[in-house]
C-alpha cells in the first residue's frame, strides 16, 4: 500500500533533480541563460509547492488511492509533453504538470502511513519516504547521465513517461485507504463522520503554531540540499573543481544518498526517544555548519569536500521530523492538511533558491562562455549560495518557539 505511493515519490525526486544532469543539453536547445534554466528548473516547485495544501485537503477527504492514481496519470502527461517540447514555454508547461502531480504523493503517504502504521514508526516512515525519493534523485544523476549519453534526453524521458503511465494503473488496482477495506484493524483515530469545511480546515491547521513554525524552517533546512543538489551543485564543480559532469553528479548524488540514509535513522531515534526538538534542532544547526564551508571556503581539497557535503546531508535529514512535529500538533482529522502545509515549507526552499541563485549568478557573469554556455566564477557562485544561509541563519532563531510534542497527538 505504502510502497506504491513511494513509487510515485520516487518519480518525483527523478523528475526533481533530472535538470541538473542535462543542463547543458537544455541551455544549448533552448538557448539559456542561468536565470532561464533556474526558472525553467524551478517550475516544478511552482505548481508542487501550490499543490501542497489542496493535496492536504484531498487526501483527508477523497483517501490516498485517488489522489495518487490521478497524481500518476498526470505526471505521466507532463513528463512526455517536457520530453517532446519544442520551445521553453512548452517545456515550462511540462514542469509546471509534473510539480503539480508528484506533489500529491508525499502527502499522501504520510496519510497512508497514519492508517496503516501504528504511530510510534511515524518519524521513522517520513525518513524512509525520503529515502524512497532520494533514490530517485539518485537515479537522475550517473545512471540519467549514460543514458542521455546513449539514448538523447528526450528518448529517455519518453520512457520515463511510459512508466510513470504503468504506476498509475497499479495504484489503482492495489492501493486501499485504509486496512479495513482489506478486512484488518486500522491504526488510524477515530474521526469525525463529517468533514469541517474546507477553508475551516486550513485555518486551524495553520493556526497550530507548531505547523506554520515547521512551515518556514523547513524549507531553510531542505533548500540548500535542493538548490545544490537538484540543480547549481553540478555546474559549481564542473567549473571550481575540474570535474566532469559525471563526476560532479556523483558527488551531488552522494550528497543525496547521505540525506536519505539518515532520514530513517533521524525518525527511529526521534521514535525512540519520544522527543523531536532536540534532535531537530541539531539537525539544522550543523548543516548551517556544513553548507557554510562549503559555500564561503575556496578551493577545498575534494575529499573534505564530498566528506563536507555527505556530512551536510546527514545533518539536513532532520527535515523530516518537522513533519512528525505539524501531524502531532494539528488535529488529528486535518493530518493530511498539515502534512501539506509542511511539506510545502518544504518545497519552498528549491522553489525559492534556485532561480534566486540561478539571478544572482546572472548579475555576477562576467562574460565567459565555453561551447555557447555560461561560466560562472567562485564569487557569482558565493554569492548566490550565500542566500541559502541567511535563510537557514533565521530558522535556527524560529527553532527556539517550536514545542516538544514527545510524539503524541497534542490535538
């Protein structure tokens, strides 16, 4: 049940990140410039980070099975429009589908993960939801990169398209709400027959303060990750440390398998210990640490730096005990809705930060082209990043009004 809905976060990861791998084919193609591209990158978030709360709204009232056999099915619509494209308008209006689709799965895993699982795995299921992801996002570095190399991007994605098309049928036929319709006890509270209205629904859930704090720190804590490895992470070392593309995905790839694989442990020692801010907080404070000699340091020996960035990524996984932290503090029949208001925290991070940095390097060009591409040097790059940890500088300073849950249900 649950692993299906990850299938389709998975998806969006790839689909996420898959920009960074073929920048040059699309800048080249549509004749690019790095405001274009982190435009064109950060259409996704645009249309993913709306979705967030009608995904929310959806998944409390219409169950997970619908929303992700439709997320599937228009996923799949994007995906082929991006990869048949003639123009960046056309591949704009790609994104802007594939953001909005993928973007019901998170939420409604974690609605799955709230009737299929008992409540004490609910931090260690959001870490391993984003180990689902960054296995996609995985998949969109090297093993993307050879088969662009062989096949053309285009070609590749079409396939993408194929099998996205195919999830979407499995979903349907597989995927139940809830345990009782398989004839099991369900985990999930009992629940109000009736549904509060919709605009009622949304303010009470942000008006949890816990909710709209996760809001904003959330994406302070995942948008560097994002920004770096979904996008800028690749022409950075390309151009600061002499890599090839597939070397430089290899690193930001690593970079995202470090955030993965402690997701789960983060969540199972937050589980474990019933407590979420402390380990929370940590989790944002040393990946302050890490992006900040990344960022700001010059010509770092290139082992410290892939142990710099794997160290960063560990740090930043405790992004996802901020969404134990909104479901527990919201009511327990709007946890949908607080899911997808934190998760579009989330997301606003790579929404923000990418075109951002993608302007700033733009406005520090200082007129280097290589095979009709721009190059930017270490100080555009610096810059630009530097937006990252004010950002993260004021989240810890939210950090301190947040309220321990001790993993229960407050509401």
């Amino acid at each position: 049940m649950w692993g299906l809905g990850a299938a389709l976060y998975l998806i969006g990861f790839y689909q996420r990140v898959a920009p960074a791998v073929i920048t040059r084919e699309l800048m080249s193609e549509f004749a690019l410039g790095a405001a274009a591209l982190g435009n064109l990158a950060a259409f996704y978030y645009y249309s993913y980070v709306a979705m967030q709360i009608p995904a929310g709204v959806l998944a409390d009232r219409w169950g997970p099975r619908r929303v992700l056999t439709a997320g599937a099915a228009v996923a799949a619509a994007g995906t082929l429009l991006f990869a048949l494209a003639p123009n960046y308008a056309t591949a704009g209006l790609g994104r802007l589908l594939i953001g909005a689709s993928v973007g019901v799965a998170f939420v409604a895993m974690l609605k799955l993960a709230g009737h299929w699982f008992a409540p004490t795995r609910f931090a260690m299921l959001s870490g391993l939801a984003l180990a689902c992801g960054i296995l996609g996002a995985v998949s969109a570095g090297v093993p993307l990169r050879l088969l662009v190399d062989a096949f053309g991007w285009r070609n590749v994605l079409s396939l993408s398209a194929a099998l996205t098309a195919l999830l979407a049928v499995l979903i349907w036929l597989a995927v139940r709400d809830d345990p009782a319709e398989r004839g099991y006890a369900s985990y999930a509270p009992a629940l109000p027959a009736r549904h509060a209205p919709i605009l009622q629904s949304i303010r009470l859930t942000i008006g949890t303060r816990n909710v709209w704090l996760v809001f904003l720190i959330s994406g302070a804590v995942s948008g560097p990750t994002l920004t770096f490895g979904g996008l800028w992470g690749v022409p950075f070392l390309n151009t600061h440390y002499g890599l090839s593309t597939s070397q430089a995905s290899m690193i930001t790839s690593f970079l995202l398998v470090c955030w993965a694989v402690a997701g789960p442990i983060v969540g199972a020692l937050s589980d474990r210990l019933r407590r979420r801010k402390p380990l929370y907080a940590i989790g944002a404070v040393l990946a302050t640490v890490g992006w900040c000699a990344v960022v700001l340091v010059p010509g770092l020996p290139l082992p410290l730096l892939v142990g710099l960035l794997g160290f960063t990524g560990c740090a930043s996984s405790a992004v996802m005990v901020g969404f134990a932290i909104a479901k527990e503090s919201a009511p327990a029949a709007l946890a949908g809705t607080a899911g997808g208001i934190a998760n579009m925290g989330n997301m606003l991070g790579g929404m923000i930060m990418q075109p951002a940095v993608g302007w700033v390097l733009d406005q520090r060009w200082t007129g280097a082209m290589v095979s009709g591409v721009r190059v930017y040097d270490f100080d555009a790059y610096r810059a630009g990043f530097t937006l990252m940890l004010v950002w993260l500088a004021a989240a810890l300073l939210l950090l301190f009004f947040v309220r321990e849950t001790h993993c229960r249900q407050t509401q």
